[in-house]
C-alpha cells in the first residue's frame, strides 16, 4: 500500500548546480569595444609606441604584407625596452613582436556574435583575444579581461 502512495506524489525536480552565466547571454558586440588598429611589421617602435598609448591599447596586432596577423606587440614591454635603450626607435616591431603560434595550438575563433562565456574561457589561457570577422579577413577588435569586467560591472549582477 506504500508503494501505491510514493508512485503518486509528483517527481521532485532538482536544481540545476550549472554556474549562473554572468554575461546571461551577451556576445562579444555587446562589449562595445573601440575598433582595433593593426601595424605594419615594419613599422618603427617609436610610432606603435605612440599610437599604442593614443589609443590606450596595451597590445596591438602585427600584421604582415597580407594584412595576416602574424604576432602582437606589448606596447609596456615595448616601451621598457626603449627606456633602457634596449631598443632603438627606428628598429621595426616584427624585432620585438611575440609570434603567434599557430602549428602548435589551435586557434580559436572569436567574431562579435561570440558568446561572452566564451571569450571568457578563453581569455583564462590568453591575455587578450583577436576579435574577426567570419571570413577571420579583418581584425576588428582587441577584447581583454579587464573588458568583460568592465561590461559585468555596467550592467550589473
């Protein structure tokens, strides 16, 4: 006779334990980033320097004859480097870039309608990412922690 009473009370649903998305839905266009500027691999560290911190970009794409971006440029290392006259203001950014390494880890793609989950999951394991076009043609943007931060904090929790 228990058994008929338990088989009719309603199934219970439990709580999902998945995290809450703190971005709830937003995609990387909802970051309202500032479009990228890209340099020339033969570009002087002097002019990258100074376009870096008119723009208050801390890294900039290197892009190569093709407009292919081949590596990034740490605009605070970059400037450092010349302080301490490792560098000479002549010399051209491709001497000092970071490459990128695409034989080794696979890249991922990120374009405006990507998830802001994950850019951040893929921003634990890079400092800034590359946004694209679909056609990965055009740089559009530089997305970076401080800017899902940034979004988080305008829209609130």
């Amino acid at each position: 006779m228990a058994t008929s009473i338990l088989s009719a009370v309603p199934a219970v649903h439990t709580i999902s334990m998945l995290p809450v998305d703190r971005y709830r839905g937003a995609v990387v266009e909802d970051l309202q980033l500032p479009p990228a500027f890209s340099l020339p691999a033969d570009e002087s560290i002097s002019r990258a320097i100074e376009l870096a911190y008119e723009r208050d970009f801390s890294h900039i794409p290197v892009l190569d004859k093709n407009r292919r971006p081949v590596g990034y440029v740490d605009a605070a290392l970059l400037r450092a480097k010349w302080q301490a006259g490792q560098a000479n203001p002549n010399d051209s950014v491709k001497e000092y870039m970071s490459r990128f390494q695409r034989s080794e880890h696979p890249y991922t793609i990120i374009t405006p309608d990507t998830p802001l989950a994950e850019l951040a999951e893929f921003l634990r394991d890079n400092i800034f990412a590359l946004v694209t076009d679909s056609n990965r043609k055009f740089v559009l943007a530089v997305a970076t922690s401080q800017d899902l931060e940034n979004f988080v904090s305008r829209r609130g929790t």
